[in-house]
C-alpha cells in the first residue's frame, strides 16, 4: 500500500502527539507543543508541518521551519512498526522542498547524540554532522 504524503492543520493535532508518543518523541503539552502554541505556529507562512499516512492512520510526522536565514527540520517522528522503511526520508525531502521554495540556503536539523537512528536518516539525506557546534538556550518556561 502506498502513503499518502499531506501537509498537517490543527485538526490533526492529537494524531501528531500520539505518534510522537508512540515513537518515544518527548513533548511539551503545557508549553510549545500545547494545541494553541501548534495551532499558532502552523499559521505562520514560514512553517508546515507534514505527515505521511497509510488510509487513515498517521505513520510519520515533521516540521519545516524557514525562520528567513535558514530552515530547520524539527520533530521528526515515525510509527515504529514502520521504522526502517524510508518514511522519515520522505518527511525530509518534502520538508527541504517547502523551505528551498521559501528561499532557504542551509538546512539544519538539531538530533540528540544518542538518537542514532535520526543521525543515520539525517545522513542518508546529506547532512553532515558539524561537531564544532554547542547548543544554547535560554528558556522563559521548562515546557517552552
């Protein structure tokens, strides 16, 4: 059976969390992955969230975000039962489509050092791992 590839809206809020749930993909309820926050955030014209599905049911999940410099893949998630299967390479390619569109240069996408399986897709897709990079953040709020 073949997936259907579709840009997400609010109204698939609760399939997004689910998935992210089911893929062991931490969220931030009471913060920004709350329903208002993402319901926000889909609204803006440098954002989309995309999902892959078989019939009706969500298999893989990400986010494109062109903040006008550059574009960021963030919160990529797929069903485990269909892990291995080139879902997340999909979720990818169309998130570089939609911010190459909007006028971005340079891709990037923040994985955890022990989420080998994100590292190795990211890889898959050419992305090259930049060592020389330390994360930094400042948090108005621990769920932001």
């Amino acid at each position: 059976m073949s997936e259907i590839l579709k840009r997400l809206s609010i109204a698939d809020y609760q399939e997004i969390v689910n998935l992210w749930a089911d893929a062991g993909l931490p969220y931030k309820p009471n913060g920004r992955d709350s329903r208002a926050m993402m319901a926000k955030e889909m609204q803006q014209e440098g954002v989309a969230y995309f999902g892959l599905y078989e019939e009706s049911r969500l298999l893989a999940v990400g986010i494109a975000n062109y903040d006008g410099r550059r574009g960021w893949i963030n919160r990529v998630a797929v069903d485990p039962d269909r892990r291995g299967d080139g879902l997340a390479g999909m979720i990818i390619e169309e998130c570089e489509k939609f911010m190459r569109a909007k006028g971005a240069v340079v891709l990037t996408a923040l994985i955890e050092d022990i989420n080998e399986p994100s590292i190795s897709c990211f890889q898959k897709a050419g992305f090259i791992c930049d060592k020389s990079w330390l994360y930094f953040s400042k948090r108005d709020f621990q769920d932001s």
